[in-house]
C-alpha cells in the first residue's frame, strides 16, 4: 500500500470510529445486562443513575430472574426486548461476558460498554480473555469502551452511567479517565464547583477503545471546548503524542499524570497493566506537546473552569488587586514562583487611584484597598489594570465576597441583641449585601467580556463553595478559595497561550 493509499485507509478509519463514539454518547435506547435493585451491584446502580439523569429514549433492564426493576419493565433477554438496543451496558459476572457480548452482536447493537472487571489487569489469562471478548465485539461491528470500566457521562444526551452519583451541569469540558474512581470523584466536584460537562469516559482496560481514540475524537468534537485527562500509562506513546499536539492546536487539554514515583508507577501498573513510564520523560513529551500538566486531581476542575470559562491570557503581565495587604504579599510570591510578572502601575492608574483612596496607599502593584468595603473602588479598581497594556490578566483578592461581611456582622449583632437588631433589619443587610455581590459579579463579567483578558477572584465569602460562580444575570465568573489556585491556573492558561503563539503559526489561543 502507498503512501497516499494508506494515509487515505487511516482517515477512513478514523472517520469510521469517530461514527461510532457519537453512537456511543448519544444513543437512542440502552439496555443494562445485569440489572438489579441490589445497589451494591453495578447493575443497581447504573440502573438508577440512568433512570435518575432522565434518559429520554427506551431503557431496557436485562435480568431473566425479574418481571420489574426500579418499577419498570425487566427483560429476560435482549431478544425480549420490545425494541432495537442501540448501547448495551455489561455488568455481569467475567465469565458470562463473553455469552453477553455475542448475543449484544446477534441483536444488532451499536456499542458496548463492560463494566466487569478480571481482565487484563489481572494477568495473562485476564488478557486473553479480554482479547477474545474484543475481537467478538469488532467481528459483529460494536466498539468496546472497558471492560474494567467506571462508565461515562453525555449529559447532553442525559445519560449519567458511572459508579458515582455525579450529576454535572452540561458545559464544553469532557474527560478521559484511566481510573473510574478518580475520575468519578471529579465528575461530583464538577457538580459541586458549578463546572460545566460535556462527555466523561472511563477507559478501563482499554481492550479495544483506548485513550488516544478517545483524546482524538474529543479534538475534532464541536461540543467539547477543552478536555481533562488523568492518565496511568500508555502503551503507544508516540501516537498518544502525535495525537495530543494536534489537538492541543485547536483546544486546551489538562492532564494529571499519576505514577509519577517508582511506587506510583508500579501500583498504576498493578491497576491498569500499562506502561506508565518516568516523570521526567513524559513531564518533557507531554508539554512539548502543549499539555498542560497538573499535580492534584482538584487542579483538574481549577484548570477546566479557567480554560472554558475565561479568555487566554496573551502573556504573563498580571496586576493584583487586593482588599488586604496580606494577601497581595502571598499572591505576589505566587505569581514569582510560578513566572508571572507583577509590573509597576502606569501613572495614569496612579492618578486615578489617588482620588480615589486614602494618601497612605501604596501606589505599587499589588494595588492594596486597605480594607475599603465599596464596589465602585472595586469596579475603577479593576478596570483600571484590565483595560492597561501594562498587564494581560488581572487577579482580585477578596472583593470577591467582601460584602459577606456585612451580612456577617448583622448575624452576629442579631445573635448577641436580637431586640436592638431584630430579624427585620438582619434581613436588610443581607439583601443589601447580596445586592452588592450580584452587582461586583455582573461587573467582572462585563469587563472580562469587553476586555478580553481573564480576571482570576479569589473570594472572601466563607459560604464560597463553587469555583463557576453566577452573576445573576445568565452569565458566570471563576472564583477561587485561595490565591495559591487562582495563580497556579492563570500560569498554566498563560504558558498555553504562549504554546500556541510558538507552535501554531503565531496564533495565540482562543480569545
């Protein structure tokens, strides 16, 4: 075969798998084979997560043992079932797998996904096993996600079929996970950070669809902004690689690499039974290939809500803006730590400040409020350094919250002298502060907006549970719990963005 002929075979290919994982998230019916109302088992509990999402096509439970699951009809077998399965979820015991996936290809199903586990992670028997069960599943025309999987998410499909109860609003992030758990986990921090998905795929074993398919599918998926990945190891590297730098050129990837000690590396080996490789190795491949590269799970959702929800930073010039001094110092250290540059305020911010605050501020970057509580400061203050050519990104620290305070204070006057500040005025300051919040909210929204630029918050409001945060008016903006996060994501964002400029012609990242 030439060269043109086989390159003309391999986009074929691709087209012809990338057909099949849109079957996959978004199929028209699902049958679950194993299903039980024993939550304890798999087939409980992606029986009811699947039900509980509200999939809106048929949903087929497969037990030959039951007339009725969670109160919806049971069937003994696929043959049973009143209409064509697009998607079948395996859950049953490792030695019936092999039947189930021969009778999911009789019935004409599109795809599979094996949750069972006891296969190539378990050794040379496991592998051969898993080996066969593939090659069943391609000979009838389905593609494999697992087995040894965790599930996967579409929630624009609303189709939530993982071992966790993990609900994630739907948004332009998608992740590939190598473990289930972990991956889970970041899926219910989703959910609670307010950080909007798209798909979640745990790749198991990987015996058939592995994690480079899946990375490539994702690149050229309209629906997918920017993609998370926590990877063990790899068994083809390079192509892993040559996949990720053309993906990168066109939208963010996050990855947390795990193994990255010698007892890391042999027990991601143990789980997965890939490769996993050094740290300094796949450190220098992966960022030569613009990913950007995390060291705690939690960074995953910090990174994916920087990237989706808030413009690239053209370069590393960041002004701080801060209610107190001691944070300014800390997220000054940070920004060193981590190549940021804090360079002086332009005499025209100095200007306009000076009419604004008391003479003894500091006239430096970070620019210190001292403790002023009033949103227009606030407002001037970061307009000011936004709209500068000095800087590239601008960091907030606590104006975020800082009206909490006053809500704060009227709880506490109303708990100490509940008849000189009664419910009716408490309730006042607690309008009024939200009032306020909402405001500064609306108004960072806009600015980033207008400007371009990303404005990192770190919020002073203890009740701050959500790094996606709303404005109250259908937009958002990305608030952190500590300086040391809105750093550490504002430098990834801009060294991506600096990625992008030195390997895509000059074209920095999108605005």
């Amino acid at each position: 075969m030439n060269q043109e002929a086989a390159g003309e075979r391999a986009g074929a290919d691709a087209k012809d798998l990338f057909r099949k994982l849109d079957q996959l998230c978004y199929p028209k019916s699902v049958a679950i084979l194993g299903a039980s109302e024993q939550f304890v088992k798999w087939g409980g509990l992606l029986t009811a997560n699947l039900l509980n999402g509200g999939f809106e096509g048929p949903v087929y439970p497969i037990n030959p043992n039951r007339a009725t699951i969670l109160e919806r009809p049971a069937y003994k077998s696929l043959r049973d079932c009143p209409g064509p399965v697009d998607l079948a979820f395996i859950t049953l015991p490792k030695d019936k797998v092999l039947a189930a996936v021969r009778e999911c290809g009789a019935a004409g199903v599109n795809n599979l996904v094996i949750v069972t586990s006891g296969f190539s992670e378990t050794g040379a028997e496991g592998r051969a096993l898993e080996d066969e069960v593939v090659a069943a599943a391609r000979a009838a025309g389905m593609r494999t996600l697992g087995p040894n999987t965790m599930g996967m998410i579409s929630t624009r499909q609303k189709l939530f079929m993982t071992g966790a109860v993990a609900m994630p609003p739907v948004g332009g992030i998608s992740m590939i996970s190598q473990s289930g758990n972990l991956g889970g986990q970041v899926m219910m921090w989703a959910e609670q950070q307010g950080v909007g998905v798209n798909k979640f795929f745990g790749s198991g074993n990987e015996g058939d669809i592995t994690c480079t398919d899946l990375l490539a599918y994702l690149g050229q998926d309209d629906t997918t902004d920017a993609i998370l990945v926590y990877l063990e190891g790899i068994d083809d590297g390079r192509g892993f690689l040559q996949v990720a730098r053309t993906v990168a050129a066109k939208k963010p990837i996050v990855m947390l690499k795990s193994g990255r000690t010698k007892e890391g590396a042999k027990a991601a080996s143990s789980h997965t039974g890939a490769l996993a490789g050094s740290r300094e190795v796949w450190d220098g491949a992966m960022r030569q290939a613009g990913i950007m590269l995390v060291k705690n799970p939690m960074d995953l959702i910090d990174g994916a809500a920087g990237v989706e929800n808030l413009p690239l930073p053209h370069g590393n010039r960041v002004a701080i803006v801060t209610v107190g001094g001691g944070w300014g110092v800390v997220a000054t250290d940070l920004c060193k730590e981590y190549r940021l540059r804090l360079p002086a305020l332009p005499a025209e911010i100095v200007a306009l400040l000076d009419k604004q605050l008391p003479s003894y501020w500091s006239r430096a970057n970070p620019i210190d409020l001292v403790g002023t509580v009033e949103i227009d400061l606030y407002v001037s203050a970061i307009e000011a350094t936004v709209a500068s050519d000095a800087f590239d990104a601008v960091i907030t620290l606590g104006c975020i919250g800082a009206s909490s305070i006053a809500r704060e204070i009227g709880t506490v006057a109303h708990a100490v002298a509940p008849n000189a500040m009664n419910a009716e005025t408490v309730a006042q300051f607690e309008a009024m502060a939200s009032g306020i919040e909402m405001t500064l909210r609306s108004e960072i929204a806009r600015l980033t907006k207008k400007y371009g630029k990303p404005i990192m918050n770190v919020s002073l409001d203890r009740r701050h549970n959500q790094v996606v945060i709303p404005t109250g008016d259908g937009k958002h903006i990305v608030a952190f719990n500590t300086p040391e996060k809105a750093v550490r994501v504002l430098a990834g964002m801009a060294w991506f963005d600096w990625w992008r400029q030195a390997h895509n012609g000059g074209q920095s990242a999108r605005g």
